[in-house]
C-alpha cells in the first residue's frame, strides 16, 4: 500500500474519531449560567430595541453533531446568546443528533419525511453553495432584515455569499480561531528559541522565523519533532491569502493557478524535504500526539482553537500548563495578513416549520457581538467556563481582528463532495513529498470541470 492510501485512510479513521469524541453522551447534563449574569442579559434585551416582535412557536429544532444548549461535561454553561434568546423569545432549542459523517444523509432524510429540522450549521464550511444546490436549503431573506443595525458588521460578508440572488446562508460572524499555532513555552524557552507570541507582538512572526524555528528544534533521532497535525497544510496555505475556490459576483473561481498557491505549496514541500513535518513520516507514524507538546517532543501544533474550548484541567493535561497559541504565521511576501478563517454561519432548512424562530435566534446571536455590555459578560462567562488567562483571550481576539480585517473564505468544501474530497486530499500532498507542479497538472482540470458544473447548474 503506497504513502498516499496510507494517508487517506489515517484521514478516514481521524473523522471517525473526531466524530466519536464530539458526541454527546447520555451522562451529559445542563450547566446554566450564574443567575446575576443571566438576570443581566434578560435587562439588556429587554432594553434593547434592537429585538422586536414575539414569536407563537418558541421551539426550534437544530441538527448537528453538537448540541448548542450547555453541557458541563465540557464546561460549557449556557450560551450568552441563548439566554438571550431564551429571555426575550422564550425560545429553546431541540437538539437533533447526528453523527458528523453522516450529517447530511439525515439531513435528506428529515427533509423527505418532513421532519420539520429548521436550521443547519454551515460554518464547517462544505454547506455552501452544495445545500443551495442541492436544495436542502431556503433563503433566509424573507425572515431577515439583513438591513438592520444588527447585521452591519456582516452585511459585507453575507452579501458576498449570495447564490441565485438569495442569501442561503446566515453567517453571524467571521471566526479568526479556525486555527492557530499551538507550543508550549517550556519547550521553547529550554530549546533557547523566543517565544513566538513575542515575534508576534514584534511583527516578526512569518514563514521565516517559523522555519528558523524548526531548523533549530527538529532532531527526530532524539525524539525532537517539528509539525504535527492534521490541519497545517491547509493553516499554512491560507498564510497566503488565496483560497483554492472563492467567490466572485455570484460564481465559484478556481484559484489554483494563482502564483500566491504555488509559493505557499513549494515552500509547504520544502518544509517536508527538511524533516520538519513530523506527522506522516517513518519516525514519527500517522497518528497525531497532541500530548508530545506537554511533553515538549513536539514544537507546533497548528489547530483550531477548539481545543481550549473545554475544561482547563482536559486541554492542561494535553498541552502542558504552559501552552500558548499565535495566529498561523505571516506570508512575508503577502501585503496583508492572512489567517485561516471561518464563519460562524446557519442555513434555514427546507420544510422547516419555523424560520421565523431561527431568525430570531440568530438576530439573538448579533445582540450579543453588537451590544458590549452584553458581549462584555459572555467574554467574561468564556474565560470562566474554560479556565482562559487574559493573555489567551487577548491573543484570541487579536487573531479575530485579523481575520475581520482580511476575510478570505475558502469554499473548496461547498462545491460538491467529490470536489471537496479531490482538494483535501490533493492539497496536503507538498507536506507528504509531492511537487507542487506534479499536484496541480493532474487536478486543475477537474476541478474546473467541478466548478464549470456548478455554476451552470447542471
């Protein structure tokens, strides 16, 4: 079996086991907020007038793989914005469960049955325009008023999501924490590096001294390791501020022939042909060892925020009590800096039986990122629920100023499956060896052909 199979199936199994471990189980039990804190929210949305009207149907039903309610299993007491929308709607949210593989076969099932599912998360990214395409969604505009003061901080970004002239997709918000480059600060301090936070603080934390950095710390035969992970290849590529697919006036771009992706990829492969990326190589297996950062094996782990995201004690144990995390690092040859970015977004579902409900939990959800006092005590509610120091927060919300002040989405997911599969996989292949040259020769063509299907709505 050659390296490549052998990747695709490690990829396999790690969706398997994300899947398993994002589950909810049955022992898992509420956790509200403190009642002063929940007593301030109901004030603040009782004041504001940026709520209007009631709702006759309080009960909104989500599928996911996670449940937005609380979960003190996780640490995660009840959101800022569900209470919100809890105290000024009455509403409550029915968590339909689902596994993340098989997300969108029961999303179809629901639809066909008329099981009523009325909103979808679509931050992961594969939801659009695929739930356009496919039908699985409706457009939101007949329930939102994307021309209120709520939504001026993302009317940019949502109208630049249109599809056929609706907007199928909500997003409340860009997320700057899709991934990041976790270290631990022992291990830097003990190997004579500086700590990347201050490179950060400097403006000198780039590919540059990112790679500096490696060179001066990877010894595999003394069990001294580089980059581990299964997100860095994409966290790096997006350094360069070019998403393999974007949008422009309505239409899917392929954007892989752009100079800014071939220099991220060559320097990707060069990164591989140093020894530098540990996972996937003979030494190292295709296993990511998150705990070899607590251990001080490993130097970066570049992932998604999410894995502070739960109780201290849990991402402590893995990660060290020194853990620290910065931005992916900067594309010196880029005018801007890029950074991996999300969306927090949701699709109105079809046959839905209250899209009047979902809007006015997702205008709940702009209350809360627009008013500050109510933003100030859900910031205050996050770093109390997952053990957070400032310094984490602040690094936290300077990732988010960069991600609002440079947007670029990659939609490479929402195009169809066999698209998205074809870039996930092809897109990792500089880290595993292969030129970027030989990767694009034998891709770009389909996914033009991908693309060409889409657009013209075949």
């Amino acid at each position: 079996m050659n390296r490549l199979k052998i990747f695709i199936l490690s990829i396999s199994f790690l969706a398997v086991s994300v899947t398993a471990c994002g589950e909810k189980t049955d022992d898992s039990k509420a956790k509200d907020v403190d009642p002063a804190l929940r007593k301030a929210i109901a004030e603040n949305v009782a004041d504001s007038e940026l709520l209007t009207g009631e709702l006759e149907n309080k009960t909104i039903k989500w599928l996911s793989p996670w449940d937005i309610n609380s979960d003190d299993n996780e640490g995660k007491s009840t959101p800022a914005f569900l209470v919100a929308f809890e105290e000024r709607y009455g509403g409550k949210i029915e968590w339909n469960q689902c596994t993340f593989d098989d997300r969108y076969e029961q999303l179809a099932k629901a639809i066909n049955g008329d099981e009523g599912i009325d909103f979808f998360y679509a931050g992961d990214l594969d939801a659009f325009p695929k739930g356009a395409v496919r039908q699985m969604f409706i457009p939101a505009d007949d329930y939102i008023n994307y021309d209120s003061p709520l939504w001026d901080g993302v009317r940019e970004l949502n109208d630049s999501l249109i599809w056929k002239g609706g907007h199928y997709i909500t997003a409340t918000r860009i997320a700057g924490d899709n991934c990041g480059v976790i270290y631990n600060r022992k291990t830097v301090r003990e190997a004579g590096l500086q700590d990347p936070a201050e490179l950060y603080r400097k403006g000198e934390w780039n590919w540059k001294t990112f790679e500096n950095m490696l060179d001066k710390f990877v010894d595999p035969n003394n069990q001294r390791y580089g980059i581990d992970g299964w997100w860095f290849e994409f966290g790096l590529t997006a350094t360069s501020g070019v998403p393999a697919v974007s949008m422009e006036n309505g239409r899917l771009i392929n954007n892989l022939s752009n100079p800014a992706m071939e220099r991220v990829q060559n320097w990707i492969y060069n990164l591989y042909n140093n020894d530098y990326i540990a996972i996937g190589s003979e030494e190292y297996g295709w296993n990511a060892k998150p705990a070899y950062i607590g251990e001080g094996k490993t130097l970066f782990y570049p992932c998604g925020l999410y894995q502070f995201y739960m109780k201290s004690d849990n991402w402590k144990k893995t990660f060290g009590d020194e853990v620290f995390f910065v931005p992916m690092p900067k594309d010196p040859d880029s005018d801007k800096y890029y950074i991996p970015v999300g969306m927090e977004a949701y699709a109105f579902v079809k046959g839905g039986k209250n899209p009047e409900g979902v809007a006015k939990f997702l205008e709940c959800k702009r209350f809360v990122l627009e008013d500050s006092e109510t933003l100030a005590l859900a910031d205050k509610q996050m770093k109390e629920d997952y053990g957070w120091t400032d310094e984490m927060f602040e690094m936290k919300e300077s990732m988010q100023t960069l991600a609002e002040s440079n947007p670029v989405i990659d939609l490479s997911r929402g195009v169809s499956a066999d698209c998205g599969e074809l870039l996930d996989n092809s897109l990792r292949l500089t880290a595993r060896g292969t030129a970027w040259s030989e990767t694009y020769d034998s891709i770009n063509a389909v996914v033009d052909k991908y693309i060409d299907e889409v657009n013209s709505g075949n």
